[in-house]
C-alpha cells in the first residue's frame, strides 16, 4: 500500500518566518556626534572668532600696557535642505494579513526614515557637496562637512594618491593648528583598510588580548575594521 506523505498532500500551510532581515548597511556615526539647534529661516548663521596668534610676551617691569588691535568675528552661513522620501500604500495592503509586520504603512514609514538618515549622513561626509540656495524651481542644498574646512591638506584624496599614515599625522597636525582638537577619524570603507594597516608596520607590536587600539607615541588610532 502507497505511503500517503507531504508530497502528495494538498493544502500545506507556508512556513514563513515572522521577521524582514534588512541587509542594508545603517550606521550614521557623524550625525551620532553632532549637535542640534532649532533654526527658523532657510539660511542661518553663526559667529566664528579665534585668538591672536602666539608671541613672545614678555613686557619691562612698569611701563605702559600696548594695546592691540582687535579682530572680528566671522559669520559662517548655512542653509537648511529638504530630504523626503515618499511613499503610497493602499488600505488593503493594510488590512491583508502579512508576515514580518503588523501593518504595511508602518513598515514603509519606518523604512522609509531609516532611507532618509543614511542620505542625511551621506550630505555631510559622502560627497563634496556646496551649498544652494535654491529658488522655486531649483531645491536647496546644505555645504557637506569637507566644503566647511578652510584649510586642508592632502591626504590622499586624489584617486592615484592613496591615504598614508604620515599623511593622516599631517592632517592632524594641521587641524590642530587651525583650532580643531580631533578625535575622530572619518574615512570611506576603502581607506578603512589602509588604516587597518597601520598596524602592520614594521617595529610595532600587538597585544590582540588587550582590544583594537593601536598605539603609536602618544596618538590612538580606534581601528573598528580590523580583522583579528
């Protein structure tokens, strides 16, 4: 006698889990480390001042105090942009029962706003982006992060000149100079490992028991791409 089995069976229900695994990369660190302030125009601005620059200071015992001449502060301008992301759901596509989510217009928001932070974090530091001021027929863009920085220095930006170590010490060094106290580095995916690298150079040495930091005089290098 034939042996009634799943094959032959009709009407199985689906097995399907109860979960939407997104694969898509999420990680915003630059909005993570900003601040933010209420602004109420499509422009704004704000005030930069920096001190004088350092002297030898050292005056004769009783005499007159020479007085300098002072400067101004700089007003730095920056213009508000719009990102949108829309989206049209049906009230059927509401009402049907689904797998991985209560209601399809809630998961489509929810996407859709997650779309929104990475295209945030890319107008800040994925590309070298000026600012626009727009018009009715032309939408308004915000200066990217790499457009605000009055001095640079080359670190590796040009496609046949690849990130160094040295050149990253460089870059630094001159933020500093510039009134910059840096403590974090950002790089794109392919720089990441370049700077992985730095610890392979020759003459250091790694304790991998004790994390993922690098030490090299007194600079840290927080290396979260390393692979161990």
């Amino acid at each position: 006698m034939a042996i009634y089995s799943t094959y032959d069976q009709v009407g199985k229900a689906e097995d399907v889990s109860d979960i939407i695994s997104n694969i898509s990369p999420f990680s915003t660190p630059m909005q993570a480390m900003l601040k933010t302030e209420k602004v109420t125009a499509r422009t704004y601005s704000w005030l930069e001042d920096s001190l004088a620059a350092i002297s030898v200071n050292a005056a004769i015992e009783g005499a007159d105090a020479a007085f300098a001449t002072l400067g101004d502060a700089t007003e730095r301008t920056g213009t508000c942009q719009i990102l949108v992301k829309g989206f049209q759901v049906s009230a059927t596509a509401d009402a049907i029962k689904t797998h991985g989510r209560a209601k399809e217009t809630a998961y489509q928001m929810a996407k859709a706003l997650k779309e929104i932070k990475r295209d945030y974090e890319h107008a800040l530091v994925g590309l070298d982006q000026a600012a626009v001021a727009g018009t009715a027929s032309a939408a308004r863009k915000m200066q990217s992060v790499i457009n605000q920085i009055s001095t640079g220095v080359d670190a590796g930006s040009n496609a046949t000149d690849a990130l160094t170590e040295a050149k990253l010490l460089t870059a630094g060094q001159t933020a500093y100079n510039n009134g910059s106290d840096v403590d974090t580095l950002m790089i794109k995916t392919a720089d990441a490992q370049i700077v992985a690298g730095f610890s392979a150079a020759s003459g250091r040495n790694r304790e991998i028991a004790q994390g993922k930091t690098l030490v090299n005089a007194i600079d840290l290098y927080v290396d979260a791409a390393s692979v161990h």
